[in-house]
C-alpha cells in the first residue's frame, strides 16, 4: 500500500519537506500518523492533541480508514483574527 503524505504550514518547515510517499499496511490515517511517530523526535509534533489532518484533500479525523494510493496531509490548527 502506497499513501502520499503531505505536510502543511509548521510542519513543512520542521521537516524541511512537503511530502513523501509511505509503504506499509495501513488501516486509518492514525496508522500514517504512529509509522511517523515512530521515526523519532523530528516528527515528534505530529503528536499533538490538536493536529489536523485531511484524506484527499477532505478534512478528517485520525480514525478514518484509508486505501492504497489515499493523500494524507498533516496541518496545524488555523487560528483567525
């Protein structure tokens, strides 16, 4: 199972990337998520309790499944003013 990954605004940065392709058997975007996790602490901020995250391109929660070839991106919350 192939899932694009894309990162978004802080997390962009952070990384020094705006995406990449993951390989693996995964089950919900949460799954995409704890594989990162797991790298160690560069991608320690994809930990926090108000991440946001969309599944081609439609915001989701953490619990939504996903399929081959699925696009996951990672933001952190927008604030307005």
């Amino acid at each position: 199972m192939n899932i694009d990954v894309v990162y978004f605004a802080r997390y962009r940065e952070a990384l020094g990337s705006d995406g990449e392709r993951l390989d693996g058997p995964f089950d919900s975007v949460d799954d995409v998520r704890k594989a990162l996790l797991a790298r160690g602490e560069g991608y320690a901020m994809l930990g926090e309790q108000n991440l946001m995250c969309a599944r081609n391109q439609e915001l989701c929660r953490l619990d939504e499944p996903v399929a081959d070839g699925d696009e996951v991106a990672f933001f952190p919350p927008v604030t307005g003013g």
